[in-house]
C-alpha cells in the first residue's frame, strides 16, 4: 500500500456525495434566504465586566474609590483612557477598557449593545430577598465549573446534562449537517437532548478528515474496516458513545472539511492582521457561514471561546490583550458578515463565569463573583444603546450582597437567552422548552434585537 | 458464548490463511496468549499492556505485582536550568529560538514524561501521579519557567504512595502552585490600600482538591436535606476566613539572595513565612472550625490543613476521581464505599494511604476479572494513554520529543492544562446517566486528530528533531506483533490478546482481517491492523 501525504482524502468520493448533488443544494438555498445564526464567545475564567465598562459620569468617582489606584494596589483605570460610548443624541455614560478601539467604534456604528449585570438567578431577587433567603441562590455560586455550567444550561437550580444552545438546536428541522457547530471543542451549552453538535478545528488547525490516503485498495480496505468497525458491537455504552461521535465525524467530513480548509474564503483576509485563538474560531465560522448555501444549512449556532480571564492577579496586564482580542477579532467578524451581506443575519454575543469583585484583591486582582456585563453584536442589534440595570458601585451597596462588590444580577441569563432565540426564530410557545425557568422573570424580551 | 464463536472463528480464519501462504517455508509464530485479567490490571495500572509487563503480572500475581510497583523509585525527570521568571530578561530579543520553548514551556518535562511513562519501571507509580497531576493541577500554561512545573511533578511522583495530608501539605507549599493559585505573596488585609487576602487557593483548595461543594456519603452519593436540596461542604465565609489562614507566605529564598517580605519567583523547594504578612486575628475555616488568634503561619496552615484532609468527603471525593483515573468510569456505590474505607484506615490507622488505596482500587472485584459485561463499564481513555499505549504496545522508541507535540494536538499535553479544571471536569456527561470525564476530549473534531496521529507514528515516525539537543527522534519495530507479518489469523489474535483482552468478536475479526489481506504481507499487515483497531471506538474505552 501506499499512503501518500499528498493525497488528501476530502471525504466527498468516501460518503457519496457527488458534486450534482452538492450543486442541487447550491441553488434550493441561493443567497437572500432567511439564513440565521447565534454566535456565542465565551469568555473562561470571568471576566471582569466592571473594567470592560466604566461609568464616565459622576459615578466615576465611586468607581475609583471602590477600585483604588494602581499606584496602590487598585484596579481602576483613569478617566481619560477610557474609550467613550456616545449614545445617539447626548453625552456619554459609560466607557470600554482602553483596549476596545474597534468595539468603540461598532457601537459608534449602531453595531453594539452592552448589556448591564445579567447573571444566573434561580428567580428575580433584591439584596432583601437575598439577605432573607426568601430567593435561593444558585447552586455554588462563584465556582467556576458550575457558573460556567450553568451560564450555558441557565438551570442555576439543577444539574442538566443539557446546554440552550442545544435545546435551541433541538427546535430546529433536521439538516444535512447538526446545526449546532463548536471552534472549541465538546461544551455544555452545545448539548442537545436529540440533537448532538459537531466539533470542528480552529482555522489554521488540523485537517477535518483523515490524512495520508489515496484511492489505492489498500487505503479502501482500511477506511471499510473502521467503518465496519464502528458499527459493530455495540453494547457498551460508552462504545456506542464514541461509535456515535465518530460516524457523526465522518459524516460531515466530506463536505466541511473543503470550508474548514478555507477552500473559496472570501474572508480570510479580515482576520489576517490580527490572527489570535479566538480570531481563528471566528474564521473558521466565516467561512462556514460563507458556505451556508453548499451546506444546505439555514439556522446555526455556533460556540467559539477564549480562556485566561480569571485574574485573581495582575489583572491590569491580563485583562488588557485578552480584551483587546475580543476587540479586534469580533470586529474582524462583524466585518466579514458585512461583507458575506448576512450582517443583519448573524448575532454574536457573550457570555462568561460570572463577574468579579470590586474591591480588588491582594496581588492586582479581582475576586469570583456574580451578575456581570456582556456584549452583543451584529446587524440586527438596536445598538449604541445599553440595556439592564447598572449596579450601583458601592461596596456594601444595595446591589452587593457581600463587602466586597459582587452584584446581585438584574437580568437573568434566561431573559439573555430568550432575547436570543426569539429572534432566532423560536415561537414564543417553544421558548419554555429552551428555557425552562424563563416563566418566572417578568420579560423574555429585553429588547435588544428590536 | 462470544468466546466460543471467536475461537471458532480464530481456527478457521487461521487455517484459510495457511492455506493462502501456503508457499511459506518456515513454521508460522504462535500468537499471543496471555491471562484477559493480567492484560486488564495491566491497561489499568500502566501506561499500556507489553507482552513484557503481563508476564510479569502473570508471573507474580495481581496483588505482589503491585505491591512491587509501590515501593518503585520514581524514573528520573531530568534537570533543567533554573531560569529567572522573565522571559525578556532570560530570551531577550536575538537569543535562540528554543530558549523560550526550553525555559518557558513544559516542553523539555513534557518530553521526558513521555519517554517515561513509555518505558519507565515505576509504571503504576507515573500512572497515579498522571491521575494527581489532573486533580491537584499545576499548569505550564501560568506557571511558566519549565524547571518550576518539572519540580512540581516531580513532587507529585515522589507523593503518589504517601499520605494525602502529605500530599496536600507539599502541594500547597509548592512555589509552582503558589503562584498558579496565588497563595504566594498573599497578604493580610490591608485597610489603607482596601485589599482582602486573595481566595483563589483558599476555594479551589477544597472545591478541587479534597472535598468537592456538596457533602457526601462514604459511597459517594450526595447528602441531601429534607426538601432534596444538595447540602454544600463549605460558604463564603469559610473560603474567606481560609484566605486570611493562607497569608504570609512567599517564595523560597534562592541560594545567594536576601530574604525579602516579597522574595522574587524561586521554585526550588517551599515556599517560606513572612510573619509579617500573616494575618492573625482569629478565623473561621471549614466545618465551623475556630483557628485562634495570635497563631504562627505554620500552625495556622497545619490546623487548616489537618481540617481539610480529615473531612469525611475525601475518601469519597479523592478516591472516585482515583477509580475514574484508573479503572472504570462509574463505579457502583459500594466500589466507592469500600475505596472510601481504605481512605478512612488503611488497616494499620493511618488516613488517606494513598499506596494502599491505589492497591485496593487495583483489587477490588469491580475492577478484576477476565470480562466485563456491564453496558456502564469502563473509561474512555485519556489522549496520553492513547499514545503510550501505541508505543508501549508496537515496539515504540523515543526521545518523547513527537509525543510531546502530539499530546498538545490531541488536547492533553501534560502539565500543560488550559486552566485549573483540568483538561475536562471530572462529571462531565455526554450520554444520560454515564458520566465519561474524558469524553469531553473526544468530538468530531478529536476523532481525526487522532486517527491522524496514529497514523504518523504507524507509518513514517518522525526523526531526530534538530532543534532538541541529543535528539534521537521515534522509531517503530512493532514490538509484540512484529513477528506476525505473515500470519494474519496470529496478528489478529496476538490484536486481541494484548490490546482487548480476547474480547474481539468475530466480526469485528473479519473486518480488521479485510483490511489487513487488501495489504502487502510484511510489516504492513501489523501496521494495517493497528492502524484499524486503535482507531475503533472499542479501542477508545478501556473495560
């Protein structure tokens, strides 16, 4: 046998697919279709929202006093550094970390919409009810693991093996390919009950299909055998697990792994001045978003992610490239969905742990906390606006349930979600099988997506 | 019944490919026979089953086997120049392109972990401080000179048979894990600067390390109050009154230098007190537990610690996370339950033996037998284990330099974690009911990765890398199945025998057997026949 390196096995000739067939769905799906997609950008570790946005009026100087100098220790940032977001008519309130030019200039643009103090809440609470135990908490507040579980379950109150964004794909009609695609591997947030999401490579990564083979007998009979393999024997579960993960790989390598490729990217070139981890997730959802038609897909969801933001120490030199990653490659990917002409088509928003402490900690840093701020992006965003309740910033204050200024959120991850769907498409009557707690919050729409 | 049809299979698969190879001269080879139990303590205990090892284990038996393996010396991990933590004043502009790779990745650690873990003799020794390595995790990824992160494995390998308040008390001394979790140069409160001692090590101390958020029964089953709620182990106030416990330490003072209330990045050793920075007014930690005013660091810490590690969770907490590590991936009740009271006393008092809790994880009857027929049983396996279990099995020689590189592509590279959670959390669930941590790893994506990786190393390992001093890249000789490049029907067998444990059924026989005859006959037949089951899901779960 000879396996040769050069030869590639795209996949295509394997499952049978011919290029008519990929043609058919080229034009039963041609440009201006009602084509809509999530893109969820988790940041790991929490990010600390109340340095990614300040308030610049006279708030500031609770800010500072709470955040205290860097010249001592502290974690405030000056006054003129930070990046101001002018509202369309009046002054501004609120300013990004200095790290943020290009998502200052997509909220100049009507592009972006901040979202004040949302966290997993169990049911709507207050510092009182808080304080009362009137309103559970949800389970392990502050640990990592299960905020970021539950951030992508919005189930604070019991364990899920199910993730919203699969819930959402459960919704949706069957399709060539699953409609929920991760850039970061296996999470939560992307498993269904029914239906199950792909995992692909980051841009620049590996190849999504197996290497090394040719149309020789030789490589035939060893791609038989492994497909015979996979389908047999299968009562252990855990190996029917792995078998499922497998054929499903298989499958959709033959007609992703040319898009994975980059084969026919208009867009690679937007994120080439700024390649970064989470910028090489967003091309790689460019260009399955530019292949939309080829891949007969309608609805997707996509989980991209960036880690480091735990910044227990240091955090003034920590926070500032990861946010300034954020920064440019989410605007290099609002860009290219200007470019593709699907900008009103595709919402990117964030997600994380939870926030941080006001007051800072010993080292530089900020401490695990509650409701944080995050960010929403894309055509149909009503943007250049902020939504939610701004915590006041005071340690000990009416919304900080401890002394240290974590927040009580004021929106919960539900309401976020749910946001989110209904404009995805989700009738109002299915939302409770996405969000099963959403019932208990006054609004499922906090207008952000008009 | 499957063994009776395999074996008739066998015979007559055999005896079809003798009549083919008919013009062969001399007598074929006989497979492989090897006890299915031996085979089965050896996937479990090792870094992969030699036809070697399982001798050995046959030879000795299961239990003085282990024995043997506990009082193994750790395999040496190498040195490696201790480096100031600043990459720009240790690699300035113009320096070598492999000084930030040696100095400031695990990368050199990484190497030498694989070469040991591929042929060192401590292997059940490696093996637990691997399962540690991802429970107590210290990460290249912050921590970043590459003599701070070997130091740090190294005290896992030289703990793996100690004590788990040992274990706790070297970990939580560890430099390394000081400054990954910031318990290094954590200070008292300090009221004019508005600053409060840093909780990180105090939370994930208990969180991740020794008791978990909510109680639990000696099975493992969670401790619920009348309305079904879950009780936590631990509040806020507790992690907060641990962060005061944990001031006043810093790093160790390197030979030469002057001791400083903040002494610079050293990871040689422990870290050291700085009374100064401790804070002691009186605390409440875990359990309600009152730590008096007025105390030394050290007895502080001892006092926390001793509250830790006796906490009725442990056993439960720890000593799971050792059976997903080692055996199967959900383990009944009464197998955590039996662990748990090993933890408690290992029969001569002493608490948390981790050597004897290892052994009776090793012993139980839920983890020995020639078979296992329970749909739930078993693990998927660990990347790491993927590859060693390559190269253990096909004869693999290295200077560890590709597995280094490869564990990283396949999302594993030891000591090398994306955060303290590991490379994937110890529940996760990718099926209803049947938690498989390592399954996180494993998605679509994962599945070529791999496929890829087993492909280079069957069929073109690469060689000495230039740019790592003494080089001597990966060979491959096929090991234990080279002899059976002209006897498909003993390939299979000896397949079956040393990877699966005689569980291959027929069928799957027949599969692997087309794709081996549609080969030349030679080392492509082995390499063809690996190639195809290490790739198959039954490869990926060990049971």
């Amino acid at each position: 046998m000879r396996i040769s390196r050069r030869d590639v096995l795209s996949g295509l000739s394997m499952i049978g697919l011919s290029a008519g067939l990929l043609g058919g769905r080229r034009t039963a799906h041609a440009a201006g279709d009602d084509y809509r997609a999530l893109v969820c950008v988790f940041l790991f570790g929490g990010n600390d929202g109340n340095n990614m946005v300040v308030p610049v009026d006279a708030r500031y100087s609770d800010y500072a006093t709470a955040r205290r100098q860097p010249t001592d220790g502290g974690l405030a940032l000056a006054m003129d550094q930070l990046l101001p977001l002018a509202p369309a008519s009046g002054p501004a309130q609120y300013g990004f970390h200095p790290s943020m030019p290009e998502l200052q200039q997509l909220w100049n643009q009507g592009a972006l919409a901040v979202m004040f103090n949302v966290g997993t809440l169990v049911a709507p609470t207050s510092k009182a009810d808080d304080s009362a135990g009137r309103v559970p908490r949800p389970e392990s507040l502050m640990s990592h693991q299960d905020q970021q579980n539950q951030w992508q379950t919005s189930l604070p109150d019991r364990p899920s093996r199910t993730g919203w964004g699969g819930r959402l794909a459960d919704q949706l009609p069957s399709a060539p390919l699953p409609p929920l695609v991760s850039v970061a591997g296996n999470v939560l947030f992307a498993l269904g009950t029914s239906s199950h999401p792909l995992a692909v490579p980051t841009a620049g990564g590996a190849t999504f299909g197996l290497s090394g083979f040719s149309s020789s007998p030789g490589s035939r009979a060893l791609v038989t055998a492994m497909t015979a393999l996979r389908g047999l024997d299968l009562d252990n579960a855990l190996i029917q697990s792995v078998a499922g993960e497998t054929a499903a790989a298989f499958a959709a390598s033959g007609m992703l792994s040319p898009v994975l490729a980059g084969t026919g990217s208009t867009t690679d070139a937007l994120f080439q001045s700024q390649p970064s981890v989470l910028g090489d997730q967003l091309l790689q959802v460019a260009r399955i978003i530019e292949a939309r038609s080829v891949l007969g897909a309608t609805r997707q969801i996509f989980f991209v992610a960036i880690g480091g933001f735990d910044t227990h120490n240091d955090q003034l030199n920590r926070q500032a490239p990861l946010l300034a990653e954020v920064s440019s490659s989410l605007s290099a990917f609002y860009t290219a969905t200007v470019q593709l002409g699907v900008a009103s088509q595709v919402t990117t928003f964030t997600l994380s742990d939870f926030g941080r402490t006001l007051a800072p900690a010993s080292g530089g840093g900020s401490d695990h906390a509650w409701g944080n701020h995050h960010l929403v992006l894309g055509g149909a965003v009503q943007g250049r606006q902020t939504y939610g309740t701004f915590p006041t910033l005071a340690l000990g204050g009416p919304d900080d349930f401890t002394a240290q200024g974590r927040w009580l959120p004021t929106t919960s991850t539900d309401q976020y979600a749910a946001t989110l769907a209904r404009w995805f498409g989700v009738a109002p009557g299915d939302l409770g099988a996405v969000l099963p707690n959403l019932g208990r919050f006054a609004s499922a729409d906090l207008g952000f997506l008009g | 019944m499957l063994a009776v049809n395999s074996r008739v299979l066998r015979s007559g698969a055999l005896a079809l490919l003798l009549a083919a190879c008919s013009s062969q001269p001399s007598a074929p080879p006989k497979p492989l026979v090897l006890s299915p139990d031996a085979v089965r303590l050896a996937a479990q205990a090792t870094f992969g089953p030699t036809a070697a090892v399982v001798a050995d284990i046959q030879q000795r038996g299961a239990a003085p086997w282990i024995d043997a393996q506990l009082q193994t010396p750790p395999s040496d991990l190498g040195t490696y120049p201790v480096v100031a933590d600043n990459v720009n004043a240790v690699c300035p502009t113009g320096s070598s392109a492999t000084c930030y790779r040696d100095n400031f990745t695990p990368f050199l650690t990484e190497a030498a972990f694989f070469r040991n873990a591929i042929s060192g003799a401590d292997q059940l020794r490696q093996r637990v401080a691997f399962a540690l390595s991802q429970v107590v995790v210290v990460s290249g990824a912050e921590v970043r000179p590459n003599y701070g992160v070997a130091e740090y494995e190294k005290l896992l390998l030289r703990d793996a048979f100690g004590t788990y308040r040992q274990l706790l008390e070297d970990v939580t001394l560890s430099p390394a894990m000081g400054r990954y979790l910031n318990m290094v140069n954590n200070d008292k409160p300090n009221p004019a600067r508005g600053t409060s001692p840093n909780e990180n090590y105090a939370r994930e101390v208990m969180q991740l390390f020794s008791i978990g958020l909510v109680q639990l029964n000696p099975d493992g089953s969670v401790v619920t109050d009348s309305s079904g709620t879950p009780v936590p182990t631990y509040d806020q106030n507790a992690v907060i009154g641990l962060a005061h416990v944990l001031t006043g330490w810093t790093y160790p003072l390197q030979p030469g230098a002057t001791q400083r209330t903040h002494n610079p990045p050293y990871y040689l050793g422990s870290m050291v007190v700085v009374p100064g920075n401790h804070d002691t007014a009186a605390k409440t930690i875990l359990g309600g537990t009152q730590i008096p005013a007025g105390q030394t660091p050290e007895a502080d810490l001892a006092q926390a610690l001793d509250t830790i590690a006796g906490h009725a969770n442990v056993g439960p907490f720890i000593g799971k996370q050792l059976i997903q590590a080692l055996v199967t991936a959900n383990p009944s009740p009464a197998y955590v339950g039996r662990i748990s009271a090993v933890w408690a006393d290992d029969g001569h008092g002493v608490r948390g033996n981790l050597g004897a809790v290892v052994r009776a994880i090793l012993l139980d009857p839920e983890a020995r037998g020639d078979v296992k027929t329970d749909p739930s049983y078993g693990r998927v396996k660990d990347p790491v284990l993927l590859l060693t279990g390559l190269a253990r099995a096909l004869g693999v020689a290295t200077d560890g330099v590709y597995f280094a590189r490869a564990s990283s592509s396949l999302e594993q590279p030891p000591y090398l974690s994306p955060t303290v959670f590991n490379f994937y959390p110890p529940d996760y669930t990718p099926e209803s009911n049947l938690v498989s941590p390592a399954s996180a790893l494993l998605d679509s994506a994962s599945v070529f990765n791999r496929a890829n990786v087993f492909l280079q190393l069957l069929y073109s390992p690469p060689g000495p890398d230039k740019t790592v001093n003494g080089s001597t890249g990966t060979q491959i000789t096929l090991g234990d199945l080279a002899p059976f490049g002209n006897d498909s029907g003993a390939l299979v067998d000896s397949i079956d025998a040393l990877l699966f444990h005689g569980t291959l059924s027929s069928s799957q026989r027949l599969a692997v057997l087309d794709a081996v005859n549609a080969q030349p006959a030679g080392p492509s037949w082995v390499r063809a026949a690996a190639y195809v089951v290490l790739t198959s899901p039954h490869y990926q779960v060990e049971r």
